[in-house]
C-alpha cells in the first residue's frame, strides 16, 4: 500500500514559537499557517497576573469592536411586554418575559450567545439561572448585558460589541475578526481589545497584569504578541 504523504507545513520555517511578534506579524504569521477550509475566527487569549480566588480580581467586561467579528450572532432579551416591540425592530431574535422565561425552563434550549435584560426582568430569571449560567449567558451588569436601554445594547451587540471575562486559570478569550479582514483591521480591533483590558487591572493585582499575549485562528497555532 503506498504511504500517504506528509503535507504538514514545518512551521517552523514560517514563525518561532517561542518569539514574541507585534501584532502585525503576528497577524500575518497567523494567516499563513492557518489550515481552514473556511473563514476562521481570529482569537487573542491573554494570560493575566491575576489572583481567580479573590473576587476583587475578577476581570469582566465588554468592548466595542470598530470593525466588528464577522460573526453573526442571537440575542435573546428579557424585556416587559410593553418593549417587546422596540427589542424585536432592534434586532433581538427571541423576546419576550415571563413566556421566553418558561419555555427556557422547560425545554433548557438556548439557541442564542447572547442574552440581555432590563434590570425589572433580573429577578424572573432566577428559576433558568442555573441553565443560562452554566452556558455563559448570564446577562450581567459587568458586561452590559442588563440595562434600561435594550435597543442600544442589541444594536452595539449586532455590530461587534464583545463580552469576555477571565476563567479559573487566569485566563481571557475573546474574538477579535474574520481571517479574511484586512490585517488592518484586526490590527485595530486588537489593540482596541488589549487596552480595554489593560483599563480593568485590579488595585489589589501586583506585578505584571497581562502577563502574555497569543493569537491565533480557529485552525492555527498560536502566535506569541508583543505588547509592551
């Protein structure tokens, strides 16, 4: 049988590992070793000097984007009766309160990766908090997912607002494009990202705050950033 033939890039001609690049090679590197069939997401995953036990420490947030993610996103918003209109001319693609609420407890189905919530509707979402906090769609304050006014929060959302928060390793994950932007663009969103969270160090956090910086694709290697 005639052996198939290794077609694996050697990378390392291409990029070190162990260097830190600006983001602008690093964009570059990123878009040349990714191996999808499709137009990837772009991704940064900071590593921060963060203590994940004190709650004092805990880092979440949202930014807006000026080029947006590529992705095309659902939102659900818990809203009164008397907004459902507004919410759903805005873009929300499941509205509704106590109705939305029951069918979520009920089937557990939440077909959307975002939810928000006027501040009234908070309490109701008790009885599916388990479901939507387990999935990251705990609408927050934080991350400006609870708030008076729906129809900004839903339009900022559709046009490339993102949430991130840290996880139990110290961690941030966040998607910042498309691999098909121009490198210009994710360049910005980048540095856009990175200074929203260089904003959110913790008084109580000592040494360095963002610790590293990578990026990579959806199907690449990750790329070591410079920031300083």
């Amino acid at each position: 049988m005639e052996k198939k033939k290794n077609t694996k890039k050697d990378l390392s001609a291409i990029y070190d590992k162990d260097k830190q690049y600006t983001i602008g090679e690093a964009i570059k590197i990123v878009k040349e070793i990714s191996t999808a069939k499709f137009d990837g997401s772009v991704e940064v995953h900071a590593n921060l000097g963060i203590n994940t036990k004190k709650s004092d420490q805990q880092i979440r947030s949202a930014v807006n984007l000026p080029h947006g993610t590529g992705k095309t996103i659902k939102i659900a918003a818990f809203v009164s009766p008397e907004n459902e209109k507004e919410a759903k001319d805005a873009g929300a693609d499941f509205v509704g309160g106590e109705e939305l609420i029951a069918e979520i407890k009920k089937t557990e189905k939440t077909d959307f990766q975002v939810a928000i919530a006027e501040p009234a509707l908070m309490k109701n979402l008790a009885v599916i908090a388990k479901i939507l906090g387990t999935r990251g769609l705990m609408p927050s304050p934080k991350n400006e997912t609870v708030t008076p006014n729906i129809v900004k929060a839903i339009a900022e959302l559709k046009k490339g607002k993102v949430s991130f928060k840290n996880d139990d390793t110290g961690n941030l994950h966040a998607v910042i494009g498309k691999l098909s932007f121009a490198d210009e663009k994710l360049v910005e969103n980048f540095q856009v990202f990175i200074d929203a969270v260089r904003r959110l160090k913790p008084s109580s956090a000592k040494g360095t705050f963002i610790k590293s910086v990578t990026i990579a694709s959806s199907m690449s290697k990750g790329v070591k950033v410079s920031i300083s």
